[in-house]
DNA sequence: GTGAAAGCGCTAACAA
DNA sequence: TTGTTAGCGCTTTCAC
C-alpha cells in the first residue's frame, strides 16, 4: 500500500532495539520528563545512528501542529538587486531557531499575494513575514492575521501589526551632518527629493522622510537648501539631467545630498562632462550604499539600508516567545564614509 | 488534548453536508472516477464553501507521500545582486505546478548545506535543486541523491546529475561578431580574460568559455586579438587598471571585449580620464548585462546572463513527469544591442 | 521505566 | 452511489 519506498521509521528504530514506539518517541525527542534506563537510550541511539533514521517531521507536524516553518512573501525582493539581504537576514534568524523558509513572490498581485500566502497556510507555516521591496504603506492581505506575522520594510494603517523598517529620518540627518562637519554651510543641493512622479505623485516614503531629516538638521544649523531637485530615482540618467545645467552655473551647488546611489552616479557623470572633480569642486552624500557606491571613482559616501538587519529582526520578532507585538522597529541605517565628501574650496 | 484552535477539517464539512468523509474527500480532491450524486457535491461544496475548509497539506502529504513542495539551496545567491533572478525563475515554474519552495543558503559552507538539505528532506520536499552563485564545477552533497534533484548554473563531474547552466562559449563567439560585423578586425582587446587571480588559479568557468568562444570566431576570421588583459573580474578598478595604460599608447585598442559589466564600467571610466569617447573613439561589449549596463553613457552592448531563464528550466527539468535525466542543458544568453558599438574610425 | 492505545487530518481499498 | 475501515509517522495520556 505504500505508494514509494519508505524511510526508516520509528517503528523500525523500536523493533531494532527491542523496545516500544512510545520508549523510542520519548528518547529521540529528547524528552527528560519520562524517565528512561540509560541502558534502553543507549541501544535506541544506538539503533536510530546504525538504521540512519531521520525525523519525518510532516508527522511530527500533524501531531504537534508546530511546523517549523516561516513563509516569507515579498512583492519582488529577490528581482531588486541589493534588496536580497532582508532574504538573507531573514534566513539567518529563521535558522539560528532551526526554522526553515518557503519563499515567494507576488510580483506586487494581490491576488497572486492572497494564492501564495494560502499555499503556505494550507501547509501550516508557524508565522509571516510579508516583504516588500521598497519602502511604503502596504494593505496585507486578511490571511495574514491568521497566524503571527511581520511586515518587513513597510507599515501599515490599521497599526495591528509588528512593523520593522529602516529609519529614514535619521538617516536624512546623519547626510546633512556628514556635510556640516566638512565645513559645508551654503550650497547644499538635494536631487531626488521625496521621488515625485506620475506614478507616485505624493513621493514615496523614503523620500519623504530622508528630506524631513534633512530638513531639520539644515534648520536646526540656521541654514538653508541651496536647492531641490525633484526627479525620478530609477536610474542615474535622472540625476544627470537634474543636475546637468547646475553645474555650468556661476553659483553651482558645492555639494549634493543624492537620494541613492543611482543618482549620485548620475551627478558623478555629470561632474565628468563639466570637467568638474569629486570631491574636490563637489562633494556628495547618498544613501543605500549599494555595490555601486564603492565601484565610482572616488568612491561613494553614503548611508546604507539595512537590508540583511531589517530580514533578522522581522523573523527574530516574529519568532520570539511572546510572539509579535503590534508596534514599529525603526533599525539605523549605518555611515558609510568613503572619498566623496571634502571641505569645499573656492 | 489539541494544543491550539483547530481549523475546519473534512469531518466538519462531512457532518455539515451530512454524508461521509469520505464523499468529502473525493469531492474535494476532484477525482472523477467515484460517481458522486450531483446533490452530494452540491452539498458537500456548499458547505466547505461555507465553513471556509482549507485542506491541511502536512496531513494530505503524510498520505500520499507527496508535499507539493520543493527545496532550493544555493551557496548565496540572494547576496548575489543579479543572481536572484534564478530563484524568480525557479518560483515561476514550481507555481505553475502547484509547488511551493523552501530557499535556503549555504554561504559555501559544506556543514551548513548538508543541514539546510537534511532540513529539507526531513520535511519531506519532492525535488531538490543546488543553485551556486557563479558558474562553475561542485560535488553536491550526498543527499542530493536522495531526492529527484537538479543543478543549477552548476556542473558536476560525476555526469550523473542534471545540469542548468549558461551557453557562455556560444556567447563568447557572439561577442566578437558583433565587433567582426561593425567592421572592427585589429585592434580587438579582452579585459578580464580568463579570471586568473590568486584565488582562482585556473581561472573560472565563464571566463574559461568564453575566452574559447572569443578565440574561436577570431580564428576562423583569420584574426588574432590585440591582446588579452587577465585580471579580477570583481570591480571596475581592475578594468580600469588594465586598460589605463593601453589607451594612451599610440597603438591603442579600438575595442574591447569585457568579460563583465563591472570590468566595462572600468574601461568606461578610463576613457574618460582619457578623453576618449565610446564608441566613437572604442566600442565596448560585455557580458551579464546587469543594470550597470543601461546605466553607463552611452548605455552598453551587453550579452545577458539568463538567470531567470536557468531557473525556470531547472524547476522545469525537476518536475517533469519523468523526473530529471542525466544531461547538460545549456541556456542561451541573449544579446541586449546598445550603444557601445560602433565602426572603428581612423 | 515501559508499553498500549488513541488520534492529528487526510486518502483509498473494499464493502455495502 | 456512499460508508466503513485501516493506516501514513509521530506524540502523548494513562495504565502497568
């Protein structure tokens, strides 16, 4: 009647060694509660190592409707470059807890989103971490409350839910700083901004906060903008075109807060047409601090996003005895210092 | 006795309806071949309908013996900013079939790979695939022999496993005639070559590959390169270094073929220190096309690594109704025309 | 100290 | 056409 070649079963671990299924339950699973002869433990250890016997923990499951397993389900995370350390982060956590992970991804379909989160559910999954790739507001889907879950990297409205985001308000600060303490007081350019376009014409969150951050520390400095320059933030071309005429002007900015990567490589470019030297005549600041900001030449200060951290608290929290408490965890996105920021000279 | 609020079973929908489990079971599993009275299905549909049944996969596995499930372990390509497009890929395909997958890395550790399968198959997965972040020979874990399984972007040397890899010989030979049909014919330089590093000694795969695929369309145009520039593949510093000199020569090349993006972006850099233009002054092609590429001004001829298109055929290959045979399955790498190229002039 | 027996939710012979 | 019954591999209560 069985349909494939089964594996080593308790029963056999039990006959090998003489004892009952019940004796042979109580040793593997390491219970100390029932007491069992040493010498009975010792000859089901010893039968279970010599049959090369191994837990069949979809039964396990069924009986202790545990199954040690986390569902993660993310719009698009592993399609955005850098984005693949919340993955990451989340895998470690989920694994120091000997939990292993289904993965997935909506490609932001709700319905594809409601599919998935059901094909986990239908396999018991102990918790949810509902993943996206940028920033923002999200409305998870109802099935997420019938287990513990997390958001990773967005909030949502109702307020139900354990959140844990990067914290893009400081990060805002920390640029400006970076700026102040080489001596910059006039000047100071913004491109980016909060990324205000056709598809997001309230900007988007990262962008919202960041300029918040920066907004206070220039403030709180006596001091204001040089300018901000509103544009898209999906490639550098945006940040060239932004900043392209600035530079050829006699009061050009002599320092530029990029809202990523992206677009600082698109000032970097820009810079280069002008005949204009990073960080000599200009100095920049971004953030997210991908791949790219160490492969410009000079490489690139900016503030980076947590990924692989923001992966490891969602999956610490959702695992954690109490389970997951309604609340946000802003995690600091960490300086890094390189060669693009200089005292300004003219 | 059971340790927390149960859903709704099949028994629940049998009492609703009032028919046996059994009539549940085959109506809701779809099966045709037991005659069911239109009444009873109708019933019986109703209530599951009605109660909000979801079938309870870990119960329905521990039966059939099958999980619907499937275990994906790489070395770390999540970390691996392009690379995540194997595990959409992978994704894509198991959905199609109904599948679900558990992702784990291994960060190269033998120990660490050797639990995450044993994890794996402990709960029971139907197919397992090895993914490794940059193509190349493994010897996968003895596990692996234990499920239907599949190597993606991966040989072995065994010859026993199935494996997913990219064409790169094919797309070292399409590198060079996109240069041959623009007119190039001297002056024809590689940067990176081989990949041969302290670390990689005799060097890497795609490098290997595409070195013969290069080598291969010269020769048979009656052509030798201009010459070859082994170095790093890992940052454009290394491109950068590699070509610096050559472009001030008087006899400098009038073409490159970059073994990757990274290295294009090096020569991309040194030609503007040069004041050399692409691609008036030299056409550039490269492989991977990442993001890079359509970022670079002017934007680059690229040959694509076909991560998702691997992916998708591993899944494909695993879950065929005849299981995955033993065989080499090459993938092509699209060509992605740009700007990089142009007839040489001088 | 150990074992018999029940049951987790589902499938599938077999009988009615 | 439908119901009875016996498990899948494991945990756990209760009795010995």
């Amino acid at each position: 009647m069985p349909p494939s070649p089964s594996r080593v079963t308790q029963a056999d671990v039990a006959r090998h060694a003489g004892v009952s299924r019940t004796t042979v339950s109580f040793v593997l699973s390491g219970r100390e509660d029932m007491r069992i002869s040493i010498e009975a433990r010792r000859r089901i250890l010893g039968a279970a190592e010599e049959l090369g016997y191994r837990p069949n923990l979809t039964a396990q499951s069924l009986r202790t409707r545990k199954t040690h397993t986390l569902g993660l389900v993310s719009d698009t995370v592993a399609g955005t470059p850098h984005a693949g350390g919340m993955i990451q982060g989340a895998l470690e956590a989920a694994l120091e807890r000997d939990h292993l992970l289904y993965f997935a991804e909506s490609g932001g379909d709700p319905a594809a989103e409601r599919k998935l989160l059901q094909g986990m559910l239908d396999r018991q999954v102990d918790g949810l971490v509902h993943a996206a790739m940028s920033t923002g507001r999200r409305r998870p889907s109802e099935q997420m409350r019938s287990r513990p879950c997390v958001l990773l990297n967005c909030l949502d409205d109702s307020g139900e839910f354990t959140c844990v985001v990067p914290d893009e308000e400081e990060a805002g600060r920390q640029a400006v700083r970076l700026l102040l303490e080489a001596g910059h007081r006039e000047g100071v350019h913004v491109v980016g901004g909060r990324h205000l376009t056709d598809g997001t014409p309230e900007g988007v969150y990262a962008g919202r906060e960041r300029m918040r951050g920066v907004e206070a520390v220039m403030a709180q400095a006596g001091l204001r903008l040089g300018g901000v320059s509103e544009c898209d933030w999906s490639a550098p071309e945006h940040g060239y075109a932004a900043v392209r005429g600035l530079l050829d002007s006699p009061r050009r900015p002599t320092a530029f807060v990029c809202c990523n990567d992206r677009l600082a490589f698109g000032v970097y470019q820009a810079a280069c047409d002008s005949g204009l030297a990073v960080p000599r005549d200009l100095s920049v600041v971004s953030f997210d601090d991908s791949e790219l900001a160490s492969w410009l030449r000079p490489s690139l200060t900016s503030i980076a996003l947590p990924h692989r951290e923001l992966g490891r608290s969602a999956v610490s929290l959702l695992l954690s005895p109490e389970g997951p408490q309604p609340a946000v965890h802003r995690v600091p996105m960490p300086v890094r210092r390189r060669g693009s920021i200089a005292a300004p000279h003219r």
